[in-house]
C-alpha cells in the first residue's frame, strides 16, 4: 500500500483519472436523462452550469444545464454563466497554487524540462514568452477545452497574482461575449 503512494505525480494522476472516471459517467444515457429534467433552475442553473463548465471533468453537466435551460434573457443568462466560469477558475487557480506547486517544481527539475526552458530561454525573450504564455492560455480557457489547461498553465507557469488573473479572465470573458 505504501509503494502506491510513492507514485512521482501522485495529484496530477489523480487529477487525470479524475477526468476519465467522470466522462465515463457522463457518457452514461441515464446521466443524461436526469440532467434533461432538471430545467427549472433558468438562471441560477447558468450560474452552476458556468460553474460546473470550466472543469473538464464536469462540462457534460453543464452543457445539459445549458441545453434544458430555456432563460428569457440569453444574454444575462451567458453574463451569469461567466460569472459563475470565473468563479470555478479562480478555484481551480487557487487549487493549483495552494496545492500543485510541489510537483510542478518536480517536473521543473527534470532533465528534459530543463533543456526545454533552457532552449526556450536563449531563443525567446522573456516579455514576448510572458505575452505568449497569457495569450495561449486565454486561448484555451476561451476555447472548448477544459479551462484546467489554461489556468493551470497561469497558475504553474507563471508568476501572475490573483489580482491580474482575475482581471485577465474577466477581460478573456467579455472578449468572447462580444465575439458572438
């Protein structure tokens, strides 16, 4: 039992068998069916759908939230839906940093990660990979993918505050809102 936990990456596993354990349970027709009903919730439901949609291991739910729901406003429902996206990222953010950090300073250690940022560094100027590591993982926090990607890469890779994360998510959510 001992050498289970000696596992190099234990929470990244986790965090992993996490996400396949939960679309095993999504894929499920019966998952579906229970979400289907749950329709009178309009907009506190967009909240939790929000919520719930930034977690990878979490979206089919949502998106069955998005699908039953039938708000009046859209646009307030979509607002709402961000706020409550916002929220699940500033916890995932926190989780990372709070309780990832030790093995991401692991993974730093590495052989093959050093010689990445070693080439990196002498190739990439540090300002222009600060700008393209935000603008990356905005892209992927606004794109399908799930939002634990963007936001751990915020979170792991650089050295952004809480304050600046919040305020670039917010921007990266009212981009996107005026796209569509």
């Amino acid at each position: 039992m001992r050498k289970l936990f000696k596992f190099k990456y234990p929470k990244l596993a986790l965090l992993i068998l996490a996400i396949i354990f939960s679309y095993a349970i999504f894929a499920d027709q019966s998952v579906q069916q229970k979400i289907e009903n749950l329709d009178s919730l309009k907009y506190a439901g967009a909240f939790i759908a929000g919520f719930f949609f930034s977690f990878g291991f979490t979206t089919p739910f949502a998106v069955g939230f998005f699908i039953t729901s039938n708000p009046n406003n859209i646009l307030l429902a979509a607002v709402i839906g961000g706020l409550g996206a916002a929220l699940a990222d500033l916890t995932i953010f926190k989780i990372i940093r709070f309780s990832f950090m030790d093995e991401f300073k692991k993974i730093e250690n590495t052989k093959i990660i050093k010689r990445i940022i070693k080439n990196i560094e002498s190739e990439i100027p540090e300002k222009f990979r600060v700008y393209l590591l935000y603008a990356f993982s905005g892209i992927v926090i606004a794109s399908p993918l799930p939002d634990e990607f963007g936001v751990t890469m915020l979170a792991g890779l650089s050295k952004i505050n809480t304050i600046k994360f919040i305020i670039m998510f917010l921007f990266f959510i009212l981009t996107l809102l005026s796209l569509r």
